[in-house]
C-alpha cells in the first residue's frame, strides 16, 4: 500500500522518531504545562517553541555541514544534537 | 470584564471541571467552549487566574490538520523518501544515503540560483512593501473614490502568473513592445532583456512589482481602515503632521497586516516560476534562473528525482527560517 511512497529503513526511523518526539511532547505537555520564559535566544518561548527553532537549527548545522565539509556525518549529527540540546534547554 | 471571562474558560484539560453555568466534562470535546463561556456564570472566586486555560476549540482546526497531512505532509515524506535513494523505475532504486544533498549542496549552479533568489526575493520586499503602503496611505477613505481605487489598484491581481509573463515579454520588446520601444528610441538606453542580463533581471523584478505591489496595497488599506478614527482626530488635537501621524498611528498598526503581506510575498517572490519562465526562460544564460526554474528542471526536465528531492528539502528548510525569523521578529518585538 505504501510502496509508491518507496520508504527506506533510515527515513521510516526518522519519522517514526520525529512522532514519537511529538507525542512525548503532548504527554508532557498534558502532565505538566509548558512554561514561556526568556533564555539567550531573547524572545519568549516555551519548550514547543524551542524544540522547533532546536530542530531547525540542528537541520542548518547538518546541511552546512555536508555543504562544506568531507568528515563524518556522524560528527555532524552530533553536533546537531548538541545544538538541539543547548536551545531546548538554554534558549 | 467579558473578554477576561471568555479567556477564564475554567479549565484544566485534563480535570473535570464544574461551575454555575456549564459542565464540561473532561474527555468531550467541546469546540464551542468559548461560546459557553460567554454565558453568565458566577466565577469559581479567584482561583481562575491560576489555572490553565481551556484549548479544547482547537479540535476545530482538526480537519485543517488532515487536509494538511494529506496534501503536503505525505508528499512532503514521500520527497524525503526520494532524497535518499537513487530512482530507476518504481521496482528499482538504490539507497545512496546523502549523496544528493552531498551534490546538490555542492553544485555551483544551485548555490548561484540561491543567492539569485534570496536577493531577487530581498529586491521585491524593498520595493513592494513601502509603496504598497504609500498607495494604502494615499488611497481615498470616503466617497465614490473608495471603489474607483479598489478597482483599479485590483486589476492586475486579477491576472493569471503566464498572462502577465505575456504581457510582459511583449511589453517590454524593443521592436513591437510599447515599453521596450520608448526605453529604446524615447530615452535613447539601449534594453534588450533577451541579450542583456541585466535588463533581464529588471524586466522581471519591475513585472513582479506591478503584479504584486497591489495585494500589499490592498492589505495596508484594509489595516488602515481599520484604525478608529479617535486616533485621528486626537492626532489633530496634537496639530501633528501627516508623517508624525503615519509614523506614530498608521505604522504601528499596520503591524499584523505587514507581517501577514511581508511573509506572502517573501514566500511568493521566493518560489517564483511562472512569470520568469515566461518572459526570459531563465536566461540569457543563467541571469534569471531562480530556485523554482533550477528545481523543475532538475525535476520534472531531466526526472532526476533523487537530487530534486534533496533540492527541495533545502528550498523548504530556507523557507522555513526565513518565514519563522519574519514571523518572530514582527509579532514578538515590543512585547
């Protein structure tokens, strides 16, 4: 049935993770409310906001990243999660 | 005193929660509860600021959250799908992995067109905002001139992408075309947009303007009139001139019209096809060959879908910061 959407294994685990990542969020949201405060990235945000501008920015390092350099790209998703982490956590 | 109430809709989503006027019972879906609230009812005495507030009417934007998933989230899976493989036939592809954002991100042609379309998009913004807004400004606000103006700054919105292309490539000819012939032999400046690159990119942006510039016009006159006239007549009490008076009232409430026309056509100007594929086909050369010309080559040209995959998810991710930082730096200043 989904065979015109031609799924690999690798994209299928990111969407999965990226519904799951969303659904944590809901139940997190539902046990305890998310909160807008101000952290160095100067405007309000609450964690929703965060997660976004987190993921946006983890995106902008991997694809610099393979624009300009040859290392690994496993390297590169690190730091991408490690920018991730430092907004959802500092922004 | 009602407008506090209607954001006071009792409620913990998760509770049960009970007042004079309504029950709303923890696992129903209440779109209405905004309407509910407006009923009279005794407030549960002081607790209300504390607790969060009732979102159940966003439920109402479910059937926009489907049709979404349908028409732009699941192709949109299905383009990520494509950028990670190499498509033969639909039994026979291949996973490459990156290497298509690897190529693409790397191909001198696609980081020209970027550039190219950043700047054409920075171009329309400059121009098409302010002189929306003069034309907002200076459009009448009583009388028989209200629909004249509306009329005649509508009409070239009323006209399709590849018309006004048309219109255009013709108009702007040298040998037949009433704009191109008077910037030929009346100003005596040699034009030709089909040689010259530069003339190419001005035919464009100038066509682009006049299409355009109407719908930011339409939105700042429709912001403008929106403004109740006390504002006016307390700016006059204050002997205030007309630009301290557009500078200090008309301006700062034409903010959520502007962040609504400034996204619009940073996103239109930004994914532009039709009217350059018209008038210049992208050329001479590659002068006018923005973003949406390269990609639909790649695409639907050459059927190369692995790489236009990987092109359009770069497209969208620009598109997606640029609207995102537009968007948080018009709604959240001055807060």
């Amino acid at each position: 049935m989904l065979e015109w959407m031609v799924w690999t294994p690798p994209t299928a685990l990111v969407f999965v993770g990226l519904g799951l990542l969303l659904a944590g969020m809901a139940v997190w949201a539902k046990i305890s409310p998310p909160v807008a405060r101000r952290g160095f990235l100067r405007i309000e945000t609450d964690r929703g906001d965060r997660l976004y501008i987190g993921l946006i920015s983890a995106a902008v390092v991997l694809t610099v990243w393979i624009a300009v350099t040859d290392l690994s790209m496993w390297l590169a998703l690190g730091c991408a999660l490690l920018v991730a982490l430092v907004i959802g956590i500092w922004g | 005193m009602t407008g506090e109430r209607l954001n006071d809709v009792s409620g913990d989503v998760s509770g049960e929660v009970s007042t004079a006027g309504a029950v709303v019972a923890g696992d129903r879906v209440e779109p209405e509860a905004p309407v509910g609230a407006a009923l009279p009812r005794d407030e549960p005495g002081g607790q209300a600021d504390t607790k969060p507030r009732n979102n159940r009417a966003w439920f109402l934007v479910l059937p926009v959250v489907v049709s979404v998933a349908f028409t732009a989230v699941i192709p949109l899976m299905t383009v990520v799908n494509f950028s990670v493989q190499d498509i033969f036939s639909p039994t026979d592809r291949i996973f490459v992995g990156l290497d298509w954002f690897r190529s693409v991100s790397r191909d001198p042609e696609v980081r020209a067109a970027f550039v190219r379309t950043l700047l054409f998009s920075a171009q329309v913004l400059l121009l098409e905002i302010p002189l929306g807004v003069a034309i907002a400004v200076s459009m009448p606000r009583h009388g028989l001139g209200v629909p004249v103006a509306l009329v005649l700054v509508a009409l070239p919105l009323l006209i399709p992408w590849n018309v006004v292309g048309t219109i255009w490539q013709i108009f702007a000819r040298g040998d037949i075309g009433l704009g191109g012939w008077t910037i030929n032999n009346v100003l005596g400046v040699n034009f030709n947009y089909t040689l010259d690159s530069t003339d190419a990119w001005i035919t464009v942006l100038i066509m682009d303007v006049w299409h355009w510039t109407p719908l930011v016009a339409l939105l700042a006159y429709a912001g403008l009139r929106s403004i109740p006239e006390p504002y006016f007549q307390a700016a006059q009490i204050d002997a205030a001139s007309g630009w301290a008076t557009f500078r200090h009232i008309q301006l700062p409430r034409l903010r959520g019209v502007l962040t609504i026309a400034i996204l619009l056509r940073f996103m239109d100007s930004f994914m532009i096809y039709t009217e350059p594929f018209v008038v210049t086909g992208g050329g001479p050369g590659n002068a006018t060959s923005f973003l949406s010309i390269l990609l639909s080559k790649i695409a639907v040209g050459q059927f190369d879908l692995g790489p236009a995959g990987a092109f359009s998810l770069l497209y969208f991710l620009t598109v997606q910061i640029v609207s995102y930082v537009f968007f948080t730096v018009l709604t959240r200043t001055g807060r």
